[in-house]
C-alpha cells in the first residue's frame, strides 16, 4: 500500500509527494528566495514524471490550478487532477487509500488525520520540507499556520 502525503502524500509516490511538497515550497516562498537552491534543480531527478492529485472547487484551489502551468514548465512535471466536492472526499480517498490506487497528493481535513495516519496512509510534512534537496534550506514555516504544521508535520 503507498504512503501518501497531505494535501499531498508515497516508495513509489514518495517521489510524486516529493514533487508536490516542492510545488507547495516553492509557491509560497519563490519570489523571496535569491539563494543557491533552484525548484528547477530539485525536480530535475522528478522531470518527466506525472503527479495526480485531488482539489476541491473552491478559491485557493482553483489559484493554485493557476500555478500549474508554470509549474510544470519550470519542473518538467506535470500535474493532472481532479475537482472533488468536499463531500465526496474522504470516501474518495479511502477508496484510493485500501485499493492501492495511484493517487499521489490528497487533501486531508484534520478531523481525518487520526484515521489516516494510524493507517499508515501519510507521512510527515517534515520528511520533504526537511530535506534540502528537495525544499529551499531556508524554509522557514515557523508561524505558517502552525495547528496544520502541528498536525500534517509530526
């Protein structure tokens, strides 16, 4: 069974986690970064690869889908997803979860985590955004809504 990763998530996927947490990284923290580390150079190993992921249709998803684009161009990863109402996601998820399905980044509502990480289905936030070659050495996520820190990085 893989192991995925918030919003994202698995040894296989592990890569497509890896990619989606440098997606999420380097978003968030691109225009401030003038250091060494380049998103290009840290997804070159993933270049070619295809990342599958689920949203759900509202706001910061649908900007995030802006995002895709360039992404991809500056990655040479592309990213396919697929717009699932709210309502709909946990089943989705477990479905994929149980099946074995190749479903690389997942939202996970907090009120899930417990029933997600006792199954073994995530994996620590920390285990990309700790790892310099995958995530910008100067990261800084302190304050960066920490009850989700709290709860997807530990």
């Amino acid at each position: 069974m893989k192991k995925r990763f918030i919003r994202a998530t698995h040894a296989g996927s592990i890569k497509h986690v890896a990619v989606w947490a440098l997606l999420a990284a380097s978003a968030a923290f691109a225009a401030s970064n003038a250091q060494a580390w380049t998103l290009k150079e840290a997804a070159e190993p993933y270049s070619g690869t295809t990342i599958k992921a689920i949203f759900l249709d509202r706001p910061g998803y649908k900007a995030a889908q802006t995002l895709i684009p360039q992404f991809e161009k500056e990655t040479g990863i592309k990213v396919r997803w697929e717009v699932i109402p709210y309502e709909n996601m946990r089943e989705k998820e477990v479905l994929n979860f149980v099946g074995g399905s190749d479903q690389d980044v997942v939202l996970v509502d907090v009120v899930w985590i417990g029933e997600f990480a006792s199954n073994k289905w995530l994996v620590p936030i920390t285990k990309f955004t700790g790892d310099s070659k995958l995530a910008d050495p100067n990261l800084n996520l302190k304050g960066f809504f920490p009850i989700l820190l709290d709860s997807f990085g530990t």
